[in-house]
C-alpha cells in the first residue's frame, strides 16, 4: 500500500556537518541544545538554544554545528502548494535576523510536537500530532509568508500585475504541451530577450526553471498517485523525453524518478539521507520541554492584574507623544482643516504639527518669478499664533492614495521633480533667513526639520545625492542655531530593515550625522532574498516595539548611535479604505502601542490627523476607513478618543504593562488608563483590506472575550476618593455602531450628523470609593476593544 503523502514530518537531529545541497520542501532547523551556523546563499546565520529558521524551497544551504541536538521541521511542498493554490511559497521565518511575537507562538507548536513524538502510539496520539502539524503551518502561513506584489516594496503597477497573471495561466494552461519562450512571447506581443528578463525579475525564475517547476509539481502527484511507467508521466507533463524529466527531477529532489518512488514508498521509519532520529535521546528532549513547560505558566488571558506602590514613580517625557500629522501645509489654508487641527491641540494636547511640501513651485518658488513666501507665512503663522510647534518636512512627499498595499490608485499629485542642488540651496538659504527673520531665533529654535530620503537621491549608494542635500540643510541651519534640530530620513520600520545596515556604514563614516533618525511604522515587513525583495503583512502584537529593538541591534552593529529616535508616522496600516480605522478596535491598538513605547522613542506621529486629507470621488459616507481621528463631517473617532485619555495622564509614571499605565502628580491624585486590545487574526493576512466590512470586523481579530481587570495600589492616603470612569467599547460611543443603527446610510442631513457628533462620546461614571489600610482596588470588566480612562482624586473633608 502507498505511504500517503503528509503535510509535515522532523527527525531528531545531531549531524555536524552538512555540504551545501537544496531541496524542494522546506525545512525548519530548531536547536534544542548546542549551537548552529547555516549559511543559506550568501547569507550567514548563528543559531543558539531556541532559534529556529526555515529553508525555502530549492535554496542552496550548508550546515556546520558545535553539540548539537535539534529537531528538522520538513514541510512538502506539492501538499501544501495545493492547500495554498499556489507555486509561490516564500517564508521569512529566522529567530536571528526578526523578531515577531508570532516566533513565541510557533515555538511553543514545535515543543509540543516534539514532546506528542513520544506520545504517537498512544491512542489519538498520531492524529494529534497531525493535527499539530497543521496547525504548525498555519501560523507559518499566517505570520510568515511573503509576496513580492507589494507596491511599497517596488514599482509594479497594476498591468504588470495583470502581466504576470497572463503568464502564470498560460503556463499552467500548456505545461502538458511543448511550449517555448518565443510561443509565450508572440502571445503577449513582447520579444523574447524582454520577455526572459521580465520573468526572471517579477517572478524570481528564468522561463526554463519556472515551467520545469510545474511540470515537476503535477509529475510528482503522478509519481506517487498512479502506475504510470516514467516514460508516461515524462511525456504526460511537457517533457520532451524522460531524459530531459529525469534531469529536471534531480536537479530538485536529488534523486531519480525512480528512486523517489521508491523511496516514498519505503516504511516511515525508514530514515532520512542526511539526518537520523535517535530516539535514545527521548530523555534529554523531555527534559528540555519539562524546562521550557516551567517558564510558561500564567494566568488566564481574560483576566488582568497591575499591582504598584503609588510612592514609587519617576517622571514622565510630556511631549513624546504630542504630535499630529496634518498633511501638506497649504492645506492649513482651508478653514475646516484649520478648525479641526484647533480641535485636537484642544482636546489631544497636541505642540508640533508636522507639515510637508513647503517649498513646491506653485507656492514659494519659480524659477522666472523668484521666491515668495507669502502663503507659507499664512500656515506658519496659523501654527504659531496658536501656541504650536511646526515639525517641517523640507522634502517633496507625493501624495499616494491606497486601497491596499498592493493597490496604489491613483496619485494625488504627479511627483514633483528634485530642484537641483545649487537651486536648492538658494531656497533654503533664502527660507531659513526669512524665517528667523519673521518669527525670531527663540521660536525657530523650539522647531524640528526634517528630510527624508526620497528615492530619487539614492541614498543607499555611498555617493548619493541624499548626503549632499541634507548636509547643506544641517549646515545652513546650525549656523543659525546650533539648537535646532535638524534630522531624517524618512525611513519605514520593517519595509527598509534590509537597507540600514549599508546606509548607517555609510552616514557614520560621513562628518555630519543627524540630530535623530525619523521612521514611519506600519505593519508590514519585507526581506531581500535572492536579489528580489519580498514582502507581508504582520500581524505582530508589538509590531512597532520589535521593530525598534531590531533598529538598534543594526545601530549597535554599524556603531551608528544617534540618541533620538522619532516614530513620525505610525498605524497597522497604509490603506485609506480600511474600515478598522474607523474602530473601537483603532482606539485600543492607539492605546496599547503609546503604552508599550512610551520611554522607548522620542517622538511619536499618528498617521494621521484628519480624514480630509485624503479625500477622494468615493468618499461619499460619514465613514470611508481612513485613517484619520477625525471625519470629513467632524465627528470624533474612538482613535480621537483614545488621544484624549492619554492626555490626561499625570506627569509620573508608577506602572505600565500589557493592559494599563497607572500615573500620578504625587499629591494624591492618580490618573489610569486601561484597554482589551484584540490582535488581528490571521483572516486579516489573506483579506484585502478595502473589502472588510464594518458588520464583520469581529472576524479579524483572535477573540472577542471580555477582560477583568483589578488594579492593587498600596500605600494610598487612607480616606475617600472619588473615582470617574470614562469608557469607549461597541455599545458605548462607537460612531461605527451608531452609523449601523442608521443603516449606514450615506447621504445624512445636517441634523443627523450632528446626532451623531453628540452620541460619539464616551460613556462616564462616578463613584466614591473609601481606601483602609494603605491600598485601594478597583475592578473593571472590558468589553473587547475597550479603551477606559479612570480618574482618582482625594476628597479633603469627607471622611
């Protein structure tokens, strides 16, 4: 009877050596105890105890170890290409170069798979182990598997996307067939030398390799599924000759036809070629698993506990957080945007407005007219009159409106072009007297600059245009004054990871370095493999924190130390249709990352201020899932909200963790703020992100269980204290669930959208509690996506 075909086995392994060699599956390398270095292509990694990496399919690898004991993951290709329905199997899966919550999550799946090993003869031992597996690959699936259609990581435009589609269905449609690049090439009208090149860079293969792979695919279902002699199944799949199919199939699988099937075919304990099981060593992995078991209790997920002693704490950064991003700074010309951005400083605390596109030709320059600064004045003296900071971009940002990270769709305005250097020094030269001028060396001197590292300067090459310009802005600003803070560049957290090993060995070698670095965060990482970069969404809970913490492991690498760190654009997304930014949930994740990066940044930017900023023909709803914490009408989103609290936290900090932050002004009054953030599920990974509806967000996320929460804070002023508790969840202020109400209907009278202004608020709550005995405790249930703000102050007299 024929071995049927698993999604994933592993072996123990303890080999010492292993020669460079590929295969077709992939393979996850674990170390147990011990250590490893693989070398996969150019690219060398060190594995200590714990760490584990996956080898994608036909990646050539060699293995050297120092008293090793591990385990190998090997996942088969043609299963779960089928499942996937797809070729294109790419993983960025490394414990060494990335961090993701997700690993923590993938590790615990590999231990318990290996501890079941032991278990499989016991009844239901081997279907729970199946079961393992699969879910093993899941989360693979879910939290590692790349693309190389992401606009952010290339320039591909819809029609090469409909391009490559052509391609893959004629392959597919044909491989049964004799079929040549000349025949692919005639069909799509192209010649062959720019059809060759086309494949090879939008799909990772020459033409040869990519049809070889799927005839190989459908001849191994063949192989193992049918009595077809070789002949048959060479010349059923597109071979020329059996020849020329059993070349193709060694080149992959290192072996015969033949010799696969029979080796397919051989008991399951039979072995591997290169590594083997000892079973003798079930002692030392159930030894590992009882340590590992030790380090992983904990409470249950829906109930929370902070405990602090009020009389500890230390100061809090005030400003980190007081930024809003407006946009382009002629929009501060409109009145509704001007009243908005009132608005927030008003209720947010908001002190820097970060603009961009200061210096376009239709506004501040031409070359025949001259320099004229007149409606610049207009925006910065709107900023400054209303005792806010301007945090200047002095680049040229496109303004780039998005569906989807695949699905760029149109460009508000085309890229203008790069002013040539000694042009570019005029105007900033001409710029930075007049500003000082204007508004005096105090003001400018409390204002950030910033530039960033449009793609048009070359900033990874070490001659590249970017230094040139940013040195002339530091230069021309520090002679100014040496207090104003000049920096860039621009860079996207995840996305460029791969880019700032060569630009920081290139900036530190410079004489001029920046004041700080600038990033923006959106939840989406990529990888250079083989020349070709690849790209995911991530659905990492501390997405941003373990982005920062990869940042400075490069920044101690290189030894490029800048001390400031500024987060100016950050969300779990870059779509503007994305109905989760209208959510509870929005608010939540607002929360839960200020949380977990206060005293990790120096400054950090929601993306961003308003909804008007991009507007476009089908923004015919009071909601359109951008991204902004207010909507074109005016009405507060949670993520408005969620600001507002954060507002109001007192000036120390006594604790943070996962849940909360508990602050205090030392005088007995105490400010906390809670939250039941959901992470996203993996459902979010395989949906686009414009076609997510409102009436089915709870399917994005990985539960909607409440959260009880107590706060413990001992040596508290006995007597009594009032306590408000104001509250966002999807029964209280939720504009989505009030607009749900309304059938979602999208041409609403002026009436009812002011309804609509006035229910979108937070529900609130008083009560006056009595402390004995040095320690107060409050308790709250959170609905899921929860934000609450709880506000303590003693009541002097009423004892």
């Amino acid at each position: 009877m024929d071995r049927e075909r698993e999604l994933m086995e592993f072996y123990f392994i303890t080999s010492t050596e292993v020669d460079t060699h590929y295969h077709q599956n992939l393979e996850i390398l674990y170390v147990i105890k011990g250590k490893m270095e693989i070398q996969i292509d150019d690219a060398v990694y060190h594995l200590k105890e714990g760490d584990f990496i996956l080898v994608n399919a036909n990646k050539r690898h060699a293995i050297s170890t120092k008293g090793l004991f591990g385990a190998r993951f090997v996942i088969d290709f043609h299963v779960l290409a089928e499942y996937m329905d797809t070729l294109q199997l790419m993983f960025w899966c490394n414990t060494v170069a990335d961090k993701n919550d997700a690993y923590e999550s993938m590790r615990k799946i590999l231990d318990r798979m290996l501890r079941w090993y032991f278990e499989k003869g016991e009844k239901g031992g081997q279907l729970y182990l199946n079961a393992l597996s699969f879910e093993a690959v899941f989360i693979l699936v879910s939290n590692f598997m790349v693309k190389a259609d992401d606009t952010r990581l290339h320039k591909e435009n819809t029609q090469d996307r409909i391009r490559v589609a052509q391609i893959q269905n004629y392959i597919q449609a044909n491989f049964q067939n004799q079929m040549s690049l000349n025949d692919l090439a005639e069909k799509l009208f192209l010649t062959n030398a720019y059809l060759s090149k086309y494949i090879k860079k939008h799909m990772g293969l020459t033409f040869g390799e990519y049809i070889n792979n799927v005839r190989l695919f459908h001849a191994v279902d063949e192989l193992l599924y049918s009595n077809k002699n070789i002949t048959h199944i060479a010349m059923d799949n597109g071979f020329p000759n059996p020849a020329a199919f059993t070349k193709a199939f060694r080149d992959i699988h290192g072996l015969t036809p033949s010799e696969y099937r029979k080796e397919m075919k051989k008991p399951k304990d039979s072995g591997d070629e290169k590594y083997y099981r000892e079973e003798k060593n079930q002692q030392k992995i159930l030894e590992y698993l009882e340590y590992i078991e030790l380090e992983e209790k904990q409470k249950a997920e829906n109930y929370w506990e902070c405990s602090a002693d009020v009389e500890k704490y230390k100061s809090r950064e005030q400003l980190w957080n007081k930024m809003a991003n407006v946009g382009e700074a002629y929009s501060l010309l409109q009145s509704d945007v001007q009243s908005q951005i009132l608005e927030i400083k008003r209720e947010t605390g908001m002190v820097y407005a970060r603009i961009w596109n200061l210096l376009s030709e239709q506004n501040s320059f031409d070359e025949k007219e001259g320099y004229n600064f007149r409606k610049l004045d207009l925006v910065l003296d709107f900023i400054v009159d209303n005792h806010m900071k301007p945090y200047i971009e002095l680049g040229h940002k496109p303004g780039i409106f998005m569906y989807t990270p695949e699905r760029t769709l149109v460009e508000k305005e085309q890229q203008e072009r790069i002013y040539t250097y000694d042009v570019f020094t005029t105007i900033v030269e001409k710029l930075c007297l007049h500003l000082v001028n204007r508004y005096g060396l105090d003001e400018v001197e409390s204002w950030i600059f910033e530039f960033w590292n449009n793609p048009q300067l070359h900033m990874v090459e070490a001659d590249g245009e970017y230094y040139k310009y940013f040195e002339m802005i530091y230069r021309t600003l520090k002679e100014i004054s040496p207090k104003i803070k000049v920096g860039g560049a621009g860079f996207v957290l995840g996305y460029e990871t791969p880019l700032y090993k060569k630009i920081f060995d290139i900036w530190s070698k410079r004489n001029i370095h920046p004041d700080f670095l600038s990033f923006g965060s959106f939840q989406y990482v990529s990888f250079l493999e083989s020349g070709r970069m690849y790209g995911q969404k991530s659905i990492d809970g501390h997405y941003i924190q373990n982005q920062v913490e990869l940042l400075h492991k490069v920044m101690d690498e290189t030894g490029f130390q800048i001390s400031e760190l500024h987060i100016n654009e950050w969300n779990f997304t870059v779509s503007n249709r994305n109905v989760l930014n209208d959510s509870c949930g929005q608010g939540a994740y607002i929360i839960r990352n200020s949380i977990n990066m206060e005293g990790k940044v120096d400054f950090m930017a929601y993306w961003h201020g308003l909804d008007v900023y991009s507007e476009y023909y089908d923004t015919d709803s009071i909601l359109n899932g951008d991204s902004g914490i207010i909507s074109r009408d005016g009405i507060r989103k949670p993520s408005f909200y969620a600001f507002q609290f954060l507002n109001k936290l007192q000036p120390s900090l006594i604790i943070k963790d996962e849940h909360c932050i508990v602050t205090t002004n030392g005088r007995d009054r105490y400010t906390l703020i809670c939250h039941n953030y959901k992470k996203l599920s993996s459902k979010y990974v395989f949906t686009e992100e414009d076609k997510i509806k409102i009436e089915e967000q709870d399917l994005f996320v990985e539960d909607t269980e409440s959260l009880d929460l107590k706060f413990r804070l001992k040596n508290v002023k006995d007597g009594n204290y009032l306590v408000k508790t104001s509250y966002i969840n999807n029964e209280n202020g939720d504009i989505q669930e009030l607009w749900k109400k309304l059938e979602f209907e999208k041409k609403l009278s002026s009436e009812e959208i002011e309804y609509l202004k006035k229910k979108a608020i937070p529900s609130v709550e008083m009560k006056t509690i009595k402390v004995a005995k040095e320690v107060l405790e409050i308790e709250s249930i959170l609905k899921a996506q929860e934000i609450r703000l709880i506000e303590i102050q003693y009541r002097y007299g009423q004892d």
